[in-house]
C-alpha cells in the first residue's frame, strides 16, 4: 500500500506466476502430444515431428522403479527405457537446488488435479482445501512414502512393472489403450473427483515420485524464505499455498510436502515485497 495525495491504494501484483502456467500448458500438451503419436504410431500413422516413444520413456519415476535392477544386474525393467533414467537424474538434480519443481512446474498430472480444482475454488470458496481435519491431513501425507517403498520391493522382487497397474498418470494418457488396468483408470478418476475437494489430492497423499523429490526439501540450495521483519502475518501466502503449508508461521519452508510452485512468494500474492522470497542467501 502506498499513500498518494492522501488516498491509499494498492500496488499490482500478479496473482499467480504466470510463467508457470505457460511451462504446465507446454509439458501437459507435450506429453499428450507424445502418447498420442505412440498410439498412432502402431498403427502406423505417427506424425514424423513428434517422438512415438511410449509414455514409459518419458516418465522419470520408472528411473527410479529401475534403479536396483539396474545396479544389480544392468539391466532394466521391461517397459522402462533408458530415458527415465536420465529424466530421473535430471529432476533429483534440479529439486536438490531448486525443490520438487518438477511436481509444481512439469507434471501433467497434478496439473489437470490443478486445473480441477478451480471447479473447487468456485463452489466451496474459502471452504476448498480445508475439508480434511489437520490432524488426519497430518498422517495421511506420510503415506505416499509407504506406497513408495511398496513400489520400490515389489518392482524389484517381481521384476516387472507392477506400479503400471495404479497409475493415474498412465491412465491419463492412455485412457484410450488396451494397456491401461482398470485400477488406474479407477484411481484417476478418484483423484480427479477428489481434486473439486482437496487441491492435488494424489501429490499430497499418494505419488511415490513425490515422496522422492520431497525429501529435497530438507537440504535444497534455494529455498522459500519469510523476512519477519516486514512480514504483515496476515496468513495470505499460507492460504495460497496449494498443499497447506503454514508459510507464515516459519522463516525456512523446509516442508516434505512444497512442490516449489512459488504462489506464495511476493511475486505472486504477498502484499509486501520481497518478504516471502526464494533465494540461495540468508533474509532478515
């Protein structure tokens, strides 16, 4: 707020980081784009210009589904190919300096859970969001880590990719094959419906890839930090924030839980500038 002859008004601030938005459009079109063309592809119709790789290729948490496999025998599990190896390096590396962005500025999935969730803002306004109890909100989000280690034995005792068989963000992609289990598709469709009530309900409480780039948050190079000193405490960053971290109540947000969407910086909704701010340094 400013004082101009008297009169106090606002400064603009965008309401969100529209960079973003433009990333999550192109990596949602990119990936849809690409499982088409692998569809078109077998029957012999792809378009020359865009990759028929399957959608295996392009997903880094097969890197990680692999890794034992990989180190003990050198080989891969079917279906995985080399590509999610290096996207799976790719993204840990990015998330050890700059946090889980790959969740809050790539993934298509919990970008349609986004997109979904307007429908939630709409009718549930300051309601949205908070329907799970704290308390219960608290223990589920540890969970995504128990179907992460599930994840890793049974790949790695089976040999196969089992994990194919629940994942929405298959489904999302290939709704439309024969690949596709009907428990994914099942999952898809609870994690969508459950987005009008909790905003990225599978990012919070069940994506095993999730599980692994937030541990980044706890020793990541740049990191979202409060200056108290010009900090207003009126709660506007935490009520921003897609996966209800209180930012206003810490200096450091070291949350397992942050995708590093940045919607709670000043940039984006703080009403004072470069108080809420991501950055390397140290803040006052």
């Amino acid at each position: 707020m400013v004082n101009l002859f008297g009169k106090r008004i606002r400064l603009f601030r965008p309401r969100s980081i529209w960079v973003r938005r433009i990333v999550q459009w192109f990596f949602f079109l990119l990936i849809a784009a690409i499982a088409i063309n692998h569809t078109l592809a077998e029957s012999g119709a792809a378009i020359p210009i865009l990759s028929s790789a399957s959608l295996h290729a392009v997903c880094p948490f097969g890197g990680v589904e692999t890794l034992y496999t990989f180190l003990s025998s050198g080989l891969l599990v079917k279906k995985v190919h080399d590509a999610s190896l290096v996207l799976a390096g790719l993204s840990i590396l990015l998330a050890i300096f700059f946090g889980p962005v790959f969740c809050g500025w790539v993934c298509p999935l919990g970008t349609i859970q986004e997109w979904v969730g307007k429908l939630g803002h709409k009718f549930f306004k300051k309601r949205y969001n908070h329907f799970v109890p704290t308390k219960l909100d608290n223990i589920l989000r540890y969970a995504r880590y128990g179907i992460l280690i599930w994840v890793l034995y049974v790949t790695a005792t089976s040999g196969s990719l089992v994990f194919e068989a629940y994942d929405p963000y298959f489904a999302l992609f290939n709704f439309w094959s024969t690949e596709v289990a009907p428990t994914a598709i099942l999952i898809l469709g609870v994690t969508l419906l459950l987005s009008v009530f909790v905003e990225r309900p599978w990012c919070k409480y069940a994506c095993p890839y999730g599980a692994v780039l937030g541990v980044t948050n706890l020793f990541r190079v740049f990191s979202i930090k409060r200056v108290e000193s010009t900090c207003k405490a009126d709660g506007a960053c935490s009520i921003m924030c897609p996966m209800n971290i209180p930012v206003d109540s810490v200096k450091v947000v070291r949350d397992h839980q942050c995708i590093s969407c940045l919607e709670c910086t000043s940039e984006a909704i703080c009403p004072v500038a470069s108080t809420v701010v991501f950055t390397n340094g140290s803040v006052k």
